[in-house]
C-alpha cells in the first residue's frame, strides 16, 4: 500500500530539471487543467530585506504568487462553464483570430471573451513556435520562431526548485511601477484578490442563468474584471507617486533593515504629512 501511495504521489511532481523538460511542465499544467500551479514555474528574484510588520520580501512575492494562482484556477473554472454552456459561438470567435482582434484595436469585451473560450491558448500557442537552449550558466535562452523571446527579456533560470521562468528583475526594477515596499506587494496581491471575486461574481451569475451568450459573458466579465483593476491601478498608482517624492536612498537593501514609513500595513497613501518635503533654504 505504502508503494502504491509513493508512486501516486510521483504522477504529481513535474520534472523540471532541465529547461525542456520545464517547458513541458508548463504545458502539461494546461492540459491537465491544472493552472493554480503556473505561478510555481515563475522565478521573481527577491531582494534581501525585511520590512517593518516583520514580512520579508520573498514572502511578500510569495503571497502574490499565491493569490494569482487561487485566481488562475478560478478562471479556469469559469472558462469550463462558459466553453461547456456556448461552445458554437466559442468556437465563432476563435476563428476571428487574435490578429484580427488586435488590428481592431483594444476592446476589453472582445478580449473577455477570447480569455473565457480559452484563458491559455496564447501559452499553448507560444510554446509550439518555442525554443530553449541551455546556456551552461544556470540560465537558458528563449528564442520564438528563431528570434529572441521579447527582445531577449524572457529567460529561464536554473533555482534549487529547478528550471523556472525569469522575470528580468534587475531590468524592471529600473521602471518607476515595479513593487518596492510591502504596502505595494500588497496592493499587487490584492489585485489577484479583486480580479477572482469578480470572477466568482460572474460565476454566480452565470450559474443562475442570466448570461445568455458569449457576448453578454463578455460584457459583464469585463466589466467586473475592469472595475476591479482600475480601482486597484489607481491606488497603486498614488503610492508609487508619493513614493517618487521620498528620499530613494532610504529605501532598506539588507535583511535587517526596516521598510520605508510607506509601506506600514495601516497607511494611507494620500494622508502621508511627507509626501511633499520642504526645500531647506541654504545659508
């Protein structure tokens, strides 16, 4: 019996212990509806640092990573309904084509319903035209149709956990909108957080029988979804501005160090008295 468990225990554990094989994690998670495990193939590097409420830096990318794969799970669930209850007009809008969607210009109703018939075929179809290549450093190469995956930006890197996905850090640390205190992990967590409530919102609708098509699924997904984010975004985006007012220098590079006054759990961000600092006259 003891056997039996260690081998079904096994079927469960992806190999990710070349970058190939990686690759081909990612892609079983797809087909094997298992989404809620994408965000363990992602490697975030965190800085050596714990913020004030005692909350380190990879916990609090952690926790982000947490909460998008309770949301991608619930998207996929969401998706099974919306494919199994209007699968002609799902299989009318596929053949549109994202091309032609994109020459249509931004329209969040169209992509809700593109991401409802099939949250993950932009993955699937990425990874048939996909190419790795070991570059014997711990890290390896992406290369899509023989060119440079974005511009040379998507990497993979070799962790004690195995091969993961690299998010370019160092590169996106440099842009004012990348997360720097624990109050800003927080509010990109909370993101994942508003965006699968509003799925399940939807859900519940949906299982009640008031979204008669695609389009209306469409329309009201996006529209719950949008409000979410936008809400979110806006927050966001007023800490990283009273952020660019403060000192950058202050901000905590060792383990030890505390995190900025910002970023304690019960700020406000519009309410900081140091959000405008005076200009001292000289002598």
């Amino acid at each position: 019996m003891c056997a039996l468990c260690v081998v079904g225990c096994k079927k469960n554990v992806d190999d990710t212990s070349t970058p190939q094989k990686a690759l081909d994690a990612i892609q079983r998670m797809i087909e094997e509806g298992r989404p809620q495990d994408l965000p363990k193939m992602i490697e975030i590097k965190a800085r050596d640092v714990t913020f004030e409420d005692g909350v380190t830096e990879a916990s609090a990318i952690q926790n982000v990573k947490d909460k998008l794969g309770t949301m991608l799970g619930k998207l996929w669930r969401v998706s099974k309904k919306v494919n199994s209850r209007f699968p002609a007009e799902l299989k009318a809008e596929a053949k549109v084509g994202v091309k032609a969607a994109a020459d249509q210009g931004f329209d969040y109703r169209s992509l809700a319903k593109r991401v409802l018939g099939d949250p993950f075929g932009f993955l699937t179809e990425q990874r048939a035209r996909m190419e790795v290549e070991d570059l014997g450093d711990g890290t390896a190469a992406i290369s899509i149709d023989k060119e440079p995956a974005f511009g040379g930006l998507l990497t993979m890197v070799e962790t004690s956990d195995g091969w993961k996905m690299n998010v370019p850090v160092d590169t996106l640390r440099s842009n004012k909108y990348w997360p720097d205190s624990r109050h800003e992990w927080a509010v990109i967590a909370s993101m994942m957080i508003g965006i699968e409530n509003s799925l399940g919102e939807f859900e519940g609708e949906f299982d009640q029988g008031k979204i008669r098509s695609v389009r209306e699924a469409g329309e009201r997904v996006g529209r719950l979804v949008g409000e979410s984010v936008v809400v979110q975004s806006i927050i966001y985006s007023m800490m990283k501005r009273d952020d660019g007012t403060k000192d950058k220098d202050a901000a905590p590079t060792k383990s030890t160090a505390k995190s900025k006054p910002d970023s304690k759990p019960d700020s406000k961000p519009d309410s900081k008295p140091d959000s405008k600092p005076k200009k001292k006259s000289k002598a």
